[in-house]
C-alpha cells in the first residue's frame, strides 16, 4: 500500500494510537516512540508545524505482511519471488506542493548525544545510464536549511556518486514495498523498485526531471564537493555510531502532498529493526537452500536484527546443520551468531530455540568458530578492521541419535479447551 493508504488502514482497523496532545520534535516524540515501541503511533499535534508526524508504522514483520495484503508467514517467500520476477513500476501524475526549507518538515532531534536532527526513513532514489535505478536508505543529518550531511557506505549509491551522479531524490513517506525492498542488497544492477512493484504495485511519479516512487515528501538534492562531520548517531545495535567525514548534500527543492505525513524512523527503534533484517531472510534462505533443505529463516530483533539468525532445516544428511551455518555467514556476512534447528522448531520463538540448545547441542561437536571480517555495527568487533568472532551453533537433532528421544510428546488427547471453561 502507499504510505498514508496503510496508515489509513490501520486507524480503521483500531492499529494505530493517535497522539493528540502537542508534541515536541526535540526528545519529546522520540521518548513516546521509545516507550511505544512495537506501536503504530500518530502525532496529530506536532509543535511549530502544520505537517503530522507518522511513527513506528513498520515496526514488525506482521504490519510489513498486513501492508503487503499477505500473511506474515508469507513475506519471505514473497520477497524471493519479487526478486526473482521483477516488475517495473508505471509513471503517473502526482499533486505535489513546494516548500521553502528543511525547517517546513518536523525532523526529530532523538537523543541528546545525536550530532544533530536526523531524517533517518528517508529512501534514496538515483538513477544511472547503464546501472538504472537504486533505492537505499541513507541517514541524513541536518546541518542547514538547505544542507544535510549522509552516511554513504561503500555501496551502490556510492558507486553512482564515483560514476558521477549528481542528482537524485531523497523520499520520505514511502510505499511498503518500496520501504522493504529498499533494504534488499543484490546486485548493482538489480533495480530495487521493480522488485518493490512486484511485492505491490504503486506509482511513480517524474518531478524536476528525477522519477521516485510517489511518496509524501520527494526532496531534489545535489550532492556536493563537501565534506562535514556525521553523527553520533545511534544504530540498529542501540550504541552511538562514531562521528565520520561524510558528504553533503544540498537540498534544491522539496515537494510535498497535500496534508503530507512525516515518517519519523527511531533509531535502534524496532521499525528500523524490522526494516533492515527483514530483507536479509530471502537472500539467507536462497543461499543455504543451496546445500539443504530450508524450512524458515528469521533474523532476531534481540539479535539488532542483523547481527543473529535463526533458520530451521529438514535434516536430511549428517552435516546440513554446518552447512547451513557456513552459507548463512556467506549470504549475510555482517551476521556473528547463526542458530540452526530442524524443522520441529519455530525459529520465531526464542524459547524453543533454547530448548533445542538445551537438549541437542554439545559444545565440543555442534559449534562452528571462525574469525572474521563482521558488521560495523558490532561494538565489540575490531574499531578498524572489524574483524570479530563469528559462531555457528547447531542446534539439530544428533544424526547418529534416535530422533524420538529428542522430540517432545503430543498431547495425550485430542479435546476442545473450550468445554472446560
């Protein structure tokens, strides 16, 4: 759905908190968002702005589900399936107004260690002559009216900065598929808002010469020959990022819809969570379906929804589980512990896989220990070189053992709760 169509859609079916007292873009929305964390919240009532603020919209896997009209058990092979039948998305007129500056929009101040305010759900939309369209998420860090400094990771949007674009669009506000496949890394060449469009078609929409998909807010930026110190900021891991030298980029022209909705994204929040491992599941199960048989892949919310990861197999030989383990790391190489279960687990349910640790694991024959180059992420990884510890738990059932001695009994009667009650 569009953005403003799902939160539509959550008011009418009672998923969404309306926040009707004034609030404050400094601290104040970030700490309700914080303690609601797991909410669908909307400020109606945003201090010194005309402009509602939208929070924590797409904050579990069951909401990115409910916006794509799928059940959630459905999202990763849905997401597979985008990807492998892309769909470019059609170009349609869009009702867009101007505005003057950055100080229009209600950008959140979230903490006070933060280097500044920070649109932190803003998609990058850049278009390249012989790589086509990328769709990315890039912080940006406000440092003027008219100015922002973005985190750029060595990536592909950085690859058409080095190419030289010089142009592209910053979209706030975004369709849920845009706003999951976003997220999805492949290949550079891989156009992230034709698999978005086969996730669920929407529109977009060419303002200034640029095309991006039709979201609240569509920013024209320029980047510049500038460089400004970034953050701190804090991430998926909830600990503060480092301050870096990173680019600037200036805001030409900012256009939004009419009675346009913010999208505030927490850092460390659980929609930023969600947003970011989620699309990591399909190229994990890709992966090791290569050598095994996948049931279901799941990347942990405790884990910072990117460093841990959980996948069930249906065992079939007696070394699928270090298999697994071995193309999980080669699938999502920022990933530091990996959990593999059979199939009689639910990889959602953290204590089943504990149980499974508790009865099926031996430390001295289940666990894969390799160093490695991990995630920047990590706190606790190597400043520098990231280099970090990564293991690979095994947590199936012995190939040698009798597998009924490892299972846990049915019910000893098939009877309706209900007549009890």
């Amino acid at each position: 759905m569009q953005f403003r169509e799902f939160i539509e859609y959550l008011d009418k079916n009672g998923k969404i908190l309306k926040i009707k007292k004034e609030v404050n873009v400094e601290y104040e929305i970030a700490t309700i968002m914080k303690i609601l964390d797991g909410k669908p919240l909307l400020f109606e009532n945003v201090a010194n702005y005309d402009m509602p603020v939208a929070a924590n919209i797409f904050c579990t896997r069951d909401l990115l589900a409910e916006g794509l009209k799928i059940k959630s058990e459905e999202l990763i092979k849905k997401m597979l399936y985008a990807i492998e039948h892309p769909k470019e998305p059609e170009v349609k007129e869009g009702e867009y107004v101007p505005l003057n500056s950055l100080k229009d929009l209600p950008i959140l101040l979230h903490y006070p260690q933060d280097g500044g305010k920070y649109i932190s759900s803003a998609i990058i939309v850049a278009y390249d002559e012989e790589y086509g369209f990328n769709a990315s998420y890039h912080r940006m860090m406000v440092i003027g009216d008219n100015k922002v400094v973005m985190r750029i990771l060595p990536r592909d949007f950085h690859t058409y900065l080095e190419r030289g674009l010089k142009e592209f669009a910053i979209c706030i506000g975004n369709p849920v598929s845009v706003a999951i496949s976003s997220a999805i890394s492949l290949d550079i060449k891989t156009n992230e808002l034709a698999i978005a469009n086969a996730l669920y078609p929407f529109p977009m929409v060419e303002i200034d010469g640029l095309v991006a998909p039709q979201s609240e807010i569509i920013m024209i930026a320029e980047i510049t020959d500038e460089k400004h110190d970034e953050g701190p900021f804090l991430d998926l891991t909830e600990t503060f990022d480092i301050v870096r030298k990173e680019r600037v980029a200036k805001i030409k022209k900012i256009y939004a819809k009419e009675n346009a909705i913010y999208h505030a994204l927490l850092p460390g929040g659980l929609e930023h969570k969600t947003l970011m491992g989620t699309p990591k599941e399909p190229a994990i199960f890709y992966e090791v379906s290569k050598v095994c048989d996948v049931k279901d892949v799941f990347i942990t919310p405790g884990g910072c929804s990117w460093l841990h990861g959980v996948i069930s197999i249906r065992k079939r030989n007696p070394d699928d589980g270090k298999k697994a383990i071995e193309s999980a790391f080669k699938a999502h190489k920022s990933m530091k512990h990996v959990f593999v279960v059979d199939d009689d687990i639910d990889v959602h349910d953290w204590q089943q896989i504990e149980w499974a640790m508790a009865t099926r694991f031996q430390g001295d024959r289940d666990m894969v220990i390799k160093k490695e180059k991990g995630s920047s992420l990590d706190p606790s990884a190597d400043a520098i070189t990231r280099m970090t510890t990564k293991i690979g738990f095994d947590l199936t059932i012995p190939w040698d053992k009798d597998k009924e001695n490892f299972k846990k009994p049915e019910l000893p009667m098939k009877l309706d709760i209900n007549d009890y009650l």
